[in-house]
C-alpha cells in the first residue's frame, strides 16, 4: 500500500467528528494534532462501523 493512500476520506473524519463533538476543536486548531488519541481512536471505530454497515447491505 502506497504511503499517499488515505484509508479514511477528509470528509468522511470531518463528517465523524462533527457527530464526536470535536469538529469545531479541528478546525480552531487548523488540524487533528491536539486531539486526544482517544477521540481518533472513536473516529475510527466508528468509521469501521459505517463500513461495516455498508458491506452488510451489499
């Protein structure tokens, strides 16, 4: 897997942490590097979540 390949689209971890309630902290902060590892750790949870969900329905 190449290093540029992004497992998780932007819009997809903006769309998570809007629903985590750390949106506005992202973009106060220009970025993700004050956000606690846990709330990313709970990004991607749920985004296996939604993938999950969408493999299901195929």
């Amino acid at each position: 897997m190449s290093s540029n390949s992004k497992l998780i689209s932007e819009k997809l971890k903006y769309e998570i942490a809007k629903e985590l309630g750390v949106y506005d902290q992202v973009k106060k902060d220009g970025g993700w590097g004050n956000i606690p590892s846990k709330t990313c750790g709970n990004i991607v949870t749920k985004a296996i979540e939604i993938a999950n969900r969408k493999v299901e329905e195929e």
